[in-house]
C-alpha cells in the first residue's frame, strides 16, 4: 500500500492540474478520436454514420472520409476504440441517445478532455516508474513533473485525444519494457512486453515505426537472441497489416490522412523545428538540451548501465526528428508549440535522468531555472492559448509559414500579452443552464471551434 500511495497521489494531483482550465484545447485533427467512441458505445460500428448529416456540413480537411457509403477516420482508429469503454457512462443515460447531433458531438468534445486527463496521467505514473529506476527519487519525482507539466504533455496530450496522447502512452511503456528487459538480462517477457508496446504505437500513429530500428540498435548493442528481435517484430508486422489494411481497404488510401514526405528543405524545417519562436522545442522545451548530460563523462557508469535506453530514446529521437523535418507541415498546423515532437519527450526526460551524475554545481541552477521556464510556457499554453489568436491572424500560418521566425510577434508573446482565456471556463455552466448547442456557440462566437 506505501508503494501505491504515492502513485495513487499524483494520479490525482496531475488529474486537478490538467481539468483546472475547464476546457478542452481540441482541433480537427483529434475529432474523429473524440466521435468514433461514441459511434463504438451506441451504434457498435467504427463507421461515423451517426455524425454524417452534421459532417456533411463542416469544412473537412479530409480527416474524416466517406467511403463504401460510410464515413470513417482518416487516422488509424486503435486509440479511440480502446478508450471507448469510457465512455459506457455517458451512453447508458437515456437522453444521450435523442441528443441533436450538434449537441452530441459538444458532448463528445467534453468527454473528449476528460479521457485525455485519464491517459496522459497514467503515462505519467509510468514515467515516474521507470525514472525510479533510473535516478534518485528525488530527481524522479522532479522529471516526473518536468515530463507532465513542463512539456508539450500538458499543453498537447492532456487537453484533447491527439494522436499523441495514444502513441506517448505506449512509448512510455516501450521505454519501460526495455529497461526491465536489460536489467534482467533478457527476459523474454519483457521483450514481448516491449514488442506489444511498439505495436501499439504503430497502431496509434504511423510515424511510430521508427520504433522499430531503435529498439532493434538497443537489442544488437546488448547482443539480444534472435527470439527476441521475433517478439519485437511480430507485433509490429501485425500492427503494419492492420493499419494498411485499414488504410487501404477502408479509405482507398494506403497512407490514410497522412502525406507522404516531399521534396523539402531539411536544414531550414529541422532549424524551425528546434528553434523557430513558432514551434521550436528548444524555445518552448529548452530542457530538452540536458539530455545531452546523458552522454558526458560524468555519466559514463550510468549510460553503461542503462545503454540499451540511451541507445533507443537518442536513435528514435533523431529518426523522429528527421521524419518530421522532412514532413510539408512539420510544425503541425495550429497548436501550441512543437506538438509533433511530443512522443520524443519520454526519450528526451530519460536521457536526462540517466545524466543526473553530470548535472552538478551552476549546471543544477541553470537546469531548476530552465524548468520554471517550461512549466511557464506550458502553463501559458494551458490557460491562456488560443487567445490572441496567433495562429490565424492576421494570415493562417498554414499560407505564411514565415511567421514561424517572427520574434517580434510570436505564439508566445502574443498569447501573453492578450492574457488568460476566460471566457471558455463558462462552458459547462452554459451548458448546464442553456444547453449544449448555445455552450458549442459560446465556443464558436469566441473563435474556438468545439469541432
């Protein structure tokens, strides 16, 4: 019971935290996540049939698709049906089923948060879990919190079902998997833990199959069997299968909603990446740059021993990166931050705490400075965005993508200077006293889009 209490604690605090702002911060891109639940509890089908008279009438960005005479996602569905079960409450009330449609998808985008506080929390236990084994309590609990709340995990996974919020849950316990399968040797069923978890991440999200080779460095550096490269590559090829199928047979499409990489600048993308004021991890994450203690000399004894998750998390990080580099909208449309480098941040925050040794002296300082900062920038995404609204004023950045460099008028100091988002926290109370459809109003007259 002592071992679960604390756990159990920060479930709870991180669960306060993440409702606090009594909202969701959703997009287009995570609607089918938030509708598909609801058609697998009432209708028993991942078809969007139910949503078709409504979808019909919004602006699709090809998110959602009809095909065969239904309308299905255009993101791999994994997710949304394995939460769905969530929302087994809302659909046993009989009223949910003569909602408007309208309604119920305001409904869903609620339902929406709430199932993201859930996953994001329990990732977080996760990292807690494996940070425990990696550094001191102290400095795991403190990583624990710079991965939950310093992090695009905040502002990203917690708010909405983004994809994201899937794919760092399985990630986490990829990483988890890995390490307990180095410390014990081998241990076949934490290689087939390991392969499970890949190809979750794979079903979740498809630029998750640079999963593949960075587990398969870690097992070739520790000398792994041959068994066990089968129980990493099993799951994923199933995983491949499903989603290809789906893709293919379902859409049309083997790609699905993604494009496929193009001709693209690298240097310039992978610059904007990192440092553009608009999305650059290392303007909104700059913690991100410790993980480089994991690789100085202080560390030697604690890289050694933890090699095979320095080898994975720095390879898969570099793949990612490169993946999104190459990517046409690598800074990933309108979002807070670099949201599309969210599933490297387990990665990045194990590096970290595999360096402890080296972080000593002003280098502590400057990395307890660094994390205020982080937890400031998030926060900021957390109440105060999308005011200001950066994002599409005065131009979309989707048509001028050279306000990513603007650092006279960036997301951050626009956002700051418009101030907290107040007059979302009212939604529930609209729709308690006036209904769904004026609460999905209140949204619209504000300029967020509940859809």
């Amino acid at each position: 019971m002592q071992r679960v209490r604390p756990y159990a604690l920060l479930f709870l605090a991180l669960t306060v935290i993440y409702h606090s702002n009594l909202r969701p911060i959703a997009a287009g891109d995570s609607l089918p996540s938030a509708l598909i639940p609801f058609s697998v509890v009432l209708d028993h089908s991942i078809t969007l049939d139910r949503f078709g008279p409504w979808l019909k009438e919004q602006p699709n960005p090809g998110l959602v698709r009809r095909a065969h005479g239904h309308w299905f996602s255009g993101y791999p569905i994994a997710g949304p049906v394995m939460i769905a079960p969530f929302y087994l409450p809302a659909a046993a009330i009989p009223a949910v089923w003569r909602l408007p449609l309208e309604s119920l998808v305001t409904l869903a985008r609620i339902l929406e948060k709430f199932a993201a506080v859930a996953l994001t929390a329990a990732s977080t236990l996760g990292m807690l879990a494996l940070l425990g084994r990696i550094a001191p309590f102290g400095w795991a609990l403190t990583l624990t919190l710079l991965f939950a709340l310093g992090t695009t995990t905040w502002s990203t996974s917690s708010q909405a079902l983004w994809q994201q919020t899937f794919d760092t849950a399985a990630i986490v316990l990829c990483w988890y998997s890995l390490e307990r399968w180095d410390s014990e040797k081998g241990a076949s069923r934490w290689a087939c833990c390991c392969g499970a978890a890949v190809g979750a991440a794979l079903l979740f999200r498809l630029t998750s199959m640079v999963l593949i080779p960075a587990v398969c460095a870690a097992f070739w550096l520790r000398k792994a069997r041959g068994s066990d490269y089968l129980r990493i590559l099993l799951p994923t090829a199933a995983a491949a299968i499903a989603v290809l199928a789906y893709n293919g047979l379902v859409l049309g499409m083997w790609g699905g909603a993604y494009s496929f990489p193009q001709e693209v600048s690298m240097v310039r993308n992978l610059a904007g990446i990192l440092f553009s004021p608009g999305r650059g991890l290392l303007i909104y994450t700059p913690a991100a740059i410790f993980a480089l203690a994991a690789f100085l000399p202080r560390a030697r004894e604690s890289r050694a021993r933890h090699l095979s998750l320095v080898t994975a998390c720095t390879v898969f990080a570099a793949l990612h990166i490169a993946g999104i580099a190459r990517w046409p909208k690598w800074w990933g449309g309108y979002s807070w931050g670099p949201r599309l480098l969210t599933e490297i941040v387990p990665g990045l925050i194990v590096l970290i705490g595999i360096g402890v040794p080296a972080i000593r002296g002003n280098m502590r300082y400057a990395f307890g400075a660094v994390v205020v900062y982080c937890l400031f920038i998030q926060a900021l995404g957390v109440y105060y965005y999308p005011k200001g609204h950066w994002d599409h004023l005065p131009v979309s950045v989707d048509q001028n993508t050279g306000r990513l460099w603007d650092w006279r008028d960036n997301p951050i100091t626009r956002t700051l200077h418009a101030g907290p988002a107040w007059e979302p926290y009212v939604i529930v109370e609209t729709a308690w006293k006036e209904g769904l459809p004026a609460a999905a109003d209140r949204l619209r007259a504000y300029g967020i889009s509940p859809y």
